[in-house]
C-alpha cells in the first residue's frame, strides 16, 4: 500500500517539471527565443501529453480507489453491508480492497448474527411481554373479584353488610345536607328457617336463601339496595321514600312475595318473614345506630307473634338497652349464685289438703329486689344460662324435699315438681345428671315429678319418647306443663310414658261466670282418663273457677286462691299444719281456723 502510493506521487513529479517548464518559456523570452517556434509546440505537446497522462494515471491508481472507498464506507455507514470494493487486485490498492471487503463481510456476518440475537431476543421480550400483560391482566381480574367478594355475598350475589354500610353512610350524610332526601332501612329475618335446614338439609337452605334475595329484588323499584347480612337475615335500604304508609306498603309487598311457595328439590316450602322499619331522623350521627333499630324493630316483630312488620319506636331503644343491661346482669347472678326457689304448694281434690310443691325459681337482684321468672326466662333461654338455671332448682328442690322427708316422714307431702326448659332436654347428659343429684341428695325418686312444656313434643319428638323412657325407668314421674297450648300430636301424646298433665292455666282464667271453656277442660280431663294419668289444674284464682274446676273431678288443684309461691321457711310451716297420714282426712282448707294460718303465712310472703 506504501509503495503504490509512492509511485503515484512519483509520476506527479513529470507534469510538475513540465509546468515549471512552460511557465519558464512562458515567463523568461530569452529561453523560449532558444526554441523554434514548432520544437517550443512539440514540447509543449509533449509536457502537455505526460502531464494527462500522469494525471489519468494517478486519478485511476490514487483518486479513483479513493473514492470508491469513500463510497463503499459511506453505504457500510448507512447500513449496507453488501457494498463491496471492486478494484483491481493487481497491486496493493487489489489488498487494500479485498481487505475492505473480508472486513465488510465480517461486518455482515456479525450484523447478521446480531440481527439474529436480536430478533430472538425480541421473540423473547414479546413473549415475556404478553405473560406480563396476561398475568397484569389477571392480577386486575383478581383485585376486581376481591374487591367484589368484598362487598357482595357469596351465596346469594347481594350486596354484603359493608356494601349497605357504605350506601347508608353516604344517604345519611346526603340527607343531612338535603332535608327533602328521606329513607328508610328494613331489617328482615325468615321466620322458622332453622326448622328448614334442619329438616330438609342445607343446600336446600341455601337455594331459599338464594330464592328468597331474588324475590326481595323484585318487589322494590330499582336504585333500591338489598343486602345479606349473613344466616337469614336481610336489610333494604329504601330511597326516595315519602311517608311512613310508603314504607309499609313496601313491606307488605315483600311479605306477600315471601309467603308464597318456594318449590326446592321437589318440596314446596312455605315461610315467612319479620320486619323491622327505621325511617331516616336527624337523630342518627352514624349508620350503625339506624340499623340497630330497625334490628331492635324486628326483634319486636319476632316477639308479636312473627309473620309482621314493626316500625322502630323511640321506647324500643331504651328497652333493647334494660334488656342488654338484665342479660349482663344474669350472667353475673349465675357467678353470684343470686338465685333462690321458691314453692308453691299443690292440693289434693280428694284429700283436700296441700299435697305437693312445685319447685320456682326467684332472683334476688341486687337493685330491683326480687325477680320472677317473666322477668328474665326468655333471656335466660336466648343465652343458654337456662340450662344452669334449670339444674340449680333442680338441686335446690331435691335437697330440699330430702330435708322434708326425713324431717316430716309422717306428712302428707308426696312430691315435688321442678321444670325443665327445652334446652335442658337437648343436653346429652340431662338423664345423667338427674340420676346424680337423685343419688347426691338421697331423696326418694317416686316423689320427684319433672314438668316440661308440652312445645318440646313438637319440635323433636322421638328424641324425646327416648328420654323419657330413660327418665321412667329411673322411677321419675313425668307431667306435661301447659297442655293444651302446644297443639302436640295426639299420636305422639299416647307414645309418651307420662303420668301426668297440667291444664294450662289459660284455660283456667277464662272459664269466667259463664263456664267459657268448660268443655275444652272437660275433654282435657277424658282425654287424661283414657290415658290413665293425673291432672292438675293450676291458676285458679276464683270460687268460681273452683266451683267449675271440681264438677271435672280433677285430681289436683293450683293457684292463688289457695297459695302463692312461698320460700322453704313458708312452706316448711305449711307442712307443720297439714295432716299426717295416721290421721283422718278431715282437713279442710278452707276453714276458718286454717284460713288464718295461711294468711298469716301469706303476709310474709
């Protein structure tokens, strides 16, 4: 390459000494005065010949490749890596080139790798591209199904409780700024779904459930929300509404929807609902404190007998509150042992003398002093405390009857009866338990008679059969309370090992001057005849009532025309004046002697 360009700048030095030349002839006279004028032509042709062809000849050898390279670098610089060098091989410009074209076809090689690598690598991002845009895509899909699950339930698709919190948060603060923007919040529960589930299973539950939401959402105009709070209960949210008729037309409309037959699982269902109303108050700070009365409404609605809507009153909140406050109370009372049993003496038609006790609990409460059982039983049920309650009398009685037995073995006294709530019959060790505190207190087991409510018989009853069966063969007698008012199952009632029922004290009260239900007890007591078992007759309060009460030959008699409940001292004092069994049946109550005993004992009372 060196010694190429050393030869073209060589031949350049022939048409350099030519021009000097001629610009010497041209500048100096006396030189060119030397030539002729056709030798000064000859050599001016000469110079003039060399010096093209010099001139040729370096532009071919020296320009020429020049500027191809320039060219072929100039495309390789745009991206055109098929540009090649085409000069002749023949010296070292030929090298040169083939040089230029071993490096461009390096250079397209290595392009034409990268361009490789990179169009894999970029198959590779594409790739890696669309599975992050499917998994952002899916992730997103997943936040909106967990934003939905949050605030909608999952069995029925409703809207859950934090979806109605929020919509009732925001109308109560709008009504606060419009006092033209009324609403109300409905809280309902299905009446007996328990019984439901538990007779017919669960997933036939939850298609009413489901079955029941639809039918709430087509009973209300749209823009109205109906929400699941959970188990089965609902809360509407009703907007726009103008009057109070409005909302109970609302809920009549849904009470109607609800009792209609539910078909499930080839079974026609037939419930019903209670409703609680709240209309919207400037009193309501906050949203929690709406819903709680309109909770506090339908509690109400449960209590009147179901099947109702009840609109929210001021006296329910401060109720709802005594009723929280009794329930705190209770559960203290059960730590405290603040429960006392008192006992009403049951008499004998034939004897005509105080035959037995009735064992009830009383509670002494610390502020409000003594408490009877409609004071707190149906708290006590609600909150299973009953079942200690229950167990407590049960003690109590028995320890007490004991005490009697040995003290007074001479007595007409021949038993003592103590209730027994539902929920202590659904105890798995009730049979257990009583035959312990039987054994425990060594009282006589013929003399213990335990009552239960004749609504047992209907809720479950060949667990019950069972359980009495245990009970009779432990030598307890068996009395049926409240009969009449359950509407058991006569088959039932003859498959129960009884001995005894008690007419519910209803049907006593009613008898009246004019013998009103004198033929309902009268076919209470054949009935009790062709059963071959006792009957008492208890909440007789009037001659009147007594005087229809013994025309039926009943077997044994109480209420407040004889004896109120009276405590152990009381009633340990009525056994001292009765008869004892060596002695003559002579024992009239209703002598004048006797009469002053029993008030004396009353007063105390």
């Amino acid at each position: 390459m060196k010694l190429s360009l050393k030869k073209s700048f060589t031949l350049l030095i022939f048409p350099i000494v030519a021009l000097i030349a001629i610009l010497c002839i041209a500048v100096f006279p006396s030189i060119r005065n030397i030539w002729s004028d056709w030798g000064v032509i000859v050599f001016f042709l000469i110079v003039s010949a060399i010096c093209i062809g010099s001139l040729i000849f370096f532009y071919r050898k020296t320009i020429r490749p020049v500027l191809k390279l320039k060219t072929a670098t100039s495309k390789i610089g745009d991206g055109d890596l098929d540009a090649g060098l085409n000069i002749s091989s023949e010296n070292e410009h030929g090298e040169l080139a083939q040089s230029f074209n071993r490096m461009t076809k390096t250079l397209k090689i290595s392009r034409d790798e990268l361009e490789s690598v990179v169009r894999k690598r970029t198959l590779e991002l594409t790739i890696t591209n669309e599975k992050l845009l499917q998994e952002i895509s899916e992730r997103k899909r997943a936040e909106e199904q967990l934003q939905y699950d949050a605030f909608h339930d999952s069995l029925t698709g409703l809207p859950n409780r934090a979806l109605f919190m929020d919509r009732l948060a925001h109308l109560l603060i709008l009504s606060k700024r419009r006092l033209n923007h009324p609403f109300a919040v409905l809280f309902l529960d299905v009446d007996r779904f328990k019984i439901i589930n538990d007779s017919l299973g669960h997933t036939v539950g939850d298609q009413l459930l489901i079955a029941i939401g639809q039918r709430l959402l087509s009973s209300l105009k749209p823009g109205d929300t109906v929400a699941r709070f959970g188990g089965d209960e609902f809360a509407i949210l009703l907007e726009d509404i103008s009057d109070l008729n409005n909302i109970l037309n609302v809920a009549e409309r849904i009470q109607m929807e609800i009792c209609k037959p539910f078909n499930m699982n080839n079974f026609e269902i037939f419930t019903t609902a209670s409703i609680g109303l709240a209309m919207n108050s400037t009193d309501y700070e906050n949203p929690e404190q709406i819903l709680r009365d309109a909770d506090i409404a339908m509690y109400q609605a449960k209590a009147k007998g179901k099947s109702c809507a009840v609109v929210f009153e001021k006296g329910m909140h401060t109720m709802a509150v005594e009723l929280l406050k009794l329930e705190t109370d209770l559960r203290k009372a059960v730590e405290r042992n603040e429960f006392v049993v008192y006992y009403q003496p049951v008499v004998s038609s034939i004897a005509n003398c105080v035959i037995g006790y009735e064992a009830l609990v009383r509670w002494k409460h610390p502020e409000r002093g003594l408490l009877y059982p409609g004071d707190f039983i149906h708290i006590a049920e609600e909150t299973g405390l009953i079942v200690f309650i229950d167990r407590f009398v049960l003690r109590e009685a028995c320890s007490q009857m004991s005490k009697w037995q040995r003290q007074f073995p001479q007595s007409a006294l021949k038993f003592i009866s103590v209730n027994i709530s539902n929920k202590q019959f659904l105890q798995p060790d009730l049979v257990e338990y009583v035959t312990g505190v039987i054994n425990e207190t060594n009282i006589d087991k013929k003399s213990l008679k335990i009552e239960i409510t004749e609504n047992v018989i209907i809720e479950n009853p060949e667990a019950l059969i069972e359980i009495f069966s245990q009970l009779r063969n432990i030598g307890i007698q068996l009395y049926i309370d409240d009969f009449g008012t359950g509407y058991s199952s006569l088959s039932y009632l003859h498959r129960l090992p009884i001995d005894g029922i008690k007419i519910d004290r209803s049907f006593i009260q009613r008898i009246g001057n004019k013998g009103e239900n004198h033929e309902i007890i009268k076919t209470i007591m054949l009935l009790a005849q062709d059963m071959n078992v006792d009957v008492i007759a208890e909440g007789i309060e009037t001659e009147n009532q007594l005087a229809s009460i013994k025309t039926l030959k009943c077997d044994y008699w109480q209420g407040f025309l004889f004896f109120k409940p009276v405590d152990s001292e009381h009633a340990e004092a009525l056994i001292k004046t009765a008869p004892n069994t060596n002695k003559p049946a002579d024992y009239n109550l209703h002598s004048q002697q006797k009469k002053s005993i029993i008030s004396d004992i009353a007063s105390d009372v």
